[in-house]
C-alpha cells in the first residue's frame, strides 16, 4: 500500500468514527395499533353461486423494538417488530375456512425531522410470516406455512414530549395471493401461499 492510500485511509477511517461520535444513539420501544388483513381474494362477486358469508380483515396491532442513531436531523438505526392481524374467513355452503397469521421482521430505520416536531419515516427488510387455514373443505386444504418475505413501511411522527412520540404508519409484506376455494384447478399447495400482507395503524414510540 503506498503512502498516499495509507494516508487516504487514515483519513476515511477518522471521518467515519468522527461521525459515529458525533451521533446520538438511544433505544425505543413503540406499540401500534389498527386495521390490517392478508390479501386473500374475495369471492363475493361469486354471490349468486354460492351461499357465502366471508370476513376479511380487521384488528391489527404491532410492538417494535429498535436503536437509532442521531445526526443533525437524520436517524438512522435497525428495528425488530412483531406484528398480528385478523383472520380471513370464509364460509362457502357447507364447506369453511380460515387464514390466520403474524409475522417477525427485523428493519433498516431511516428518518428525517423536519423540526423538533414533526418527522417522517421509512423502513425495510425482511419478515418471517407464520400463516395457518384451518376449517372443513372438500380437498382437505389445511396447512401451516412459514416463509421468508420482503417488507417495507413508511409513515410520519409526531412528538409530544423529547421522549414521546405519536405516529401514522402503512406497511406491506410482499408475498402473493392464494387461490380461491371456488378455483377449480385449487391445491393444497396454490391455497396456502403465503400472502401479502397489509397495515395500517396508529401507534405510540417512547425513546430512552
């Protein structure tokens, strides 16, 4: 290495760790709550063949768990997060079934403040999703799935106090949509895809 890359380094190095000094870190803990659903098909438009009744979607609710650092008006840091969702049911003449499920994720955090105030945010990363059917179908469609999955959220912050903050926050797990227990070509396999998931919720954040 010649003595101008060392120095190149050096320097690079310096500035690097200059700024991790500069920056605030502080762990947070945040609870949130709403509507959220997975993305199963309604069958509704299919009415008139069958004698249907199906809920989609409903309460959601989430807890995260995370560290930020702090530079001027940008944070920065990582988030683990646990999220439920309401199950999708589905009750189609005499046969009857259920998704269920939640996820794990663990998040890259980036967030901009425009004032002591008011802030906006975006995360992604990867979620592990557990989805469930269960109920009383023709082709004994059942199972339990657990997959790996894309995820990404964004929303806008509020603070009430230096430590507390509200929030408005939308998240998706990009996954895929099963198909319907009408489908004539419907399989154990096509039936229990994992789906995607939608959130949308209102939450709390405490900073340490």
């Amino acid at each position: 290495m010649t003595c101008k890359a060392t120095t190149a380094a050096i320097l690079i190095s310096s500035t690097l760790m200059s700024n991790v000094a500069l920056a605030k870190a502080g762990p947070y803990i945040g609870v949130n709550v709403g509507a959220g659903r997975m993305d199963t098909v309604s069958i509704g438009h299919e009415n008139a063949k069958y004698k249907l009744k199906e809920e989609l979607g409903g309460l959601a609710a989430g807890l995260d768990i995370g560290y930020l650092w702090e530079q001027e008006k940008l944070e920065y840091g990582a988030e683990f997060g646990f999220d439920t969702y309401a199950e999708n049911s589905y009750k189609l003449d005499d046969q009857n079934s259920k998704y269920k499920g939640y996820n794990f994720d663990l998040l890259s955090v980036v967030k901009y403040k425009f004032n002591p105030q008011w802030s906006l945010f975006g995360k992604a990363g990867i979620a592990y999703v557990n989805q469930k059917t269960t109920g009383d179908t023709k082709k004994n469609l059942n199972d339990n799935n657990k997959e790996i999955k894309p995820k990404a959220a964004f929303g806008v912050g509020y603070n009430i106090t230096e430590n507390l903050e509200i929030n408005a926050e939308y998240s998706h797990v990009f996954a895929s949509t099963p198909n319907k227990l009408t489908d004539r070509n419907v399989t154990k396999d096509n039936y229990n895809e994992i789906a995607s998931v939608d959130m949308l919720t209102i939450g709390t954040k405490y900073s340490f």
